[in-house]
C-alpha cells in the first residue's frame, strides 16, 4: 500500500475532498485524476513539453530494443534489481515513463513524479492504478513522510535541479532503513567543453517551451542527415559532433532503426539545448555527497552515462 499523501508545511496527512487534497490551510488540486503540488510555470517547463511531444520514443516497447532495461539494471545493480517484486518504489523526476515501464514490469508498486506536467505522457502511457501512483510535485518538498519507500531512484534527473547535493540528501531522507537510494550524475568529459553545444545552450534554454522545441526540431532536422551520412566513419562523426549540437547514436545504439535514430536525436538534441540547470560533477564528489549522508555500500562509478550510484540506509 503506498504511504498517505503529506504536507511538510503543515505537517499533516492530506485528506480527499470534493476532487481536491486537503490537509489544514492547504489545498491541492486533482487534475487527470494527478494531484498537482506545483505550477507548471518552472525551470522544468521545457521538459515538460518535450516529453509530451515524444512520449513513446524512448520506450523499450517501442524501439524493441532494452535500452533502458539495461540501463537501469546497471545502476540498481543485479541483485537489487532483480528482488523489486512487491517492493515500494519512489520514481522522481520521471518524465514519459521509461524508467517506470521497466520498474513496473519488475513487480513493484511504484510512486511516479515530476517536477513539469510530464507527468500527462506518463499517465497516457502507464495509467494510474493500484500499482502505480503518480503525482507532479518539486523535488525539494515530496509530498510523504520521510523513510517511506523501499527503493527510491532518479535516473537523468539530478544534474538538472538546483543544488544536485541538496537533491540527493532529499531524496535518501524517503530511503526506509534497509531500503536503497539510486542514482546517476553527469560527469566531467572532454568533449563538453570542445563542442558549440554550450554555446546554442545558451540562447535556446531561454525560449519559451514552445518556441524552443521547434527550433531544436529545426536544428536537428538541419544536421542529422549529415550525421547519418558519415554514421560509418567514426573520425568524421566526432569531428561533426563539435560543431553540430545534434545528438546522435548511430555508434552508442547501432541497433535502433533509422527512423529511431531521427526521433531519439531529435528528443535529446532538445533535452541538451533546453535544460536551466546542467551541473557535471566527478566520481569523487558524488561519493563525498553520499558518504555525508552515512549510509552503507556505497556504490559509485563512472558509466556511459556519466556516474552510477547507490547506497543503502542502515537498519
């Protein structure tokens, strides 16, 4: 059974009343059957837009491919991935749902958010049930008592918020004893301060949502086909890639369709061009984060996508 919605202001349970959530002064509006703790209006707007527009595209049930199965396996590790049957889970920050397709597929019972109205695809894609709740609120002040869940995990989320250390040690305060904190983290790489990426960053996270999805569409349209003619040379590819700002897996993910490749670079170009806050940290720093928290096996290296992490709480 997932814990009772709760609101850190009052410090009281919420209660349902007339389509709302009550709790004291506060008041939460139920919109598409989803609480909504937050405005839409925030520095995850563009988000928020991006998944609603490319909800499927990077579903392992519509590439065929376990893109994400093997991602998430990865950073929960075999053994912890392998028993989430019956667990519950806190999902943050999770988009159109390719992490909760594959959490949902695992057996637990799983608690979906979002800090933008992404949560709409992931609705669409994954319905609410007795299995699944879902929920738009800010990372910063999740709606539950804290220690409530068996396994709490973000995963493309961290280096996006405001203060990726304050966002961690959040996070673990929902870790029940015994329970396990999964993470990752961009890290440092060369290649990020070699490309013009930065530099179409710097205008395009300023456009409106809207405004800032065509053009990223417009660029990437511009581009990729240059990307797909020199797919095979991989000196060309990186050449291209420092001043092309498009994303492009042609090398990571060979086995994803054309037509995949196109939606997928076309969904991450925008991701990469549109995010407010982008924080790269090393292994190191990430651990000294973790170890502040004083959990046990930690867990933290560099991976494809930048760092992997866990801990587990102490009993």
């Amino acid at each position: 059974m997932f814990p009772t919605y709760y609101c850190n202001k009052t410090q009281t349970e919420f209660s349902e009343a007339k389509g709302k959530l009550i709790s004291n002064e506060s008041e939460i509006n139920i919109k598409d059957g989803i609480p909504r703790f937050v405005e839409n209006n925030n520095y995850a707007s563009a988000f928020g837009e991006q998944w609603k527009k490319y909800k499927k595209t990077q579903l392992d049930s519509y590439t065929k491919v376990p893109i994400t199965y093997e991602r998430i396996k990865r950073c929960c590790g075999e053994e912890l991935f392998n028993n989430l049957s019956g667990k519950i889970v806190l999902e943050a920050g999770c988009g159109a749902g390719r992490f909760t397709e594959v959490l949902l597929e695992q057996g637990c019972k799983l608690a979906s958010f979002d800090l933008s109205d992404a949560v709409e695809a992931n609705a669409d894609n994954f319905p609410i049930s007795d299995r699944h709740l879902l929920f738009q609120a800010d990372i910063y002040d999740i709606p539950f008592k804290p220690q409530q869940f068996d396994v709490v995990i973000c995963l493309g989320v961290i280096q996006h918020t405001p203060s990726p250390e304050k966002t961690i040690a959040k996070l673990y305060e929902q870790v029940k004893p015994g329970g396990w904190l999964v993470i990752d983290h961009y890290t440092h790489k060369l290649s990020h301060y070699t490309k013009l990426t930065e530099v179409f960053r710097f205008f395009i996270k300023r456009l409106k949502p809207k405004s800032g999805i065509k053009v990223t569409d417009t660029i990437t349209d511009l581009f990729f086909p240059l990307h797909k003619a020199v797919r095979k040379v991989y000196p060309l590819q990186a050449l291209l890639s420092r001043v092309s700002p498009v994303h492009s897996y042609y090398f990571a993910y060979p086995q994803l369709s054309h037509e995949d490749q196109y939606q997928w670079a076309r969904l991450d170009t925008h991701d990469t061009l549109t995010d407010w806050y982008k924080h790269l940290r090393s292994k190191g720093s990430i651990r000294k984060t973790l170890s502040g928290l004083k959990p046990e096996n930690i867990y933290c290296e560099y991976s494809p996508h930048g760092i992997d992490a866990r801990c587990q709480k102490p009993k």
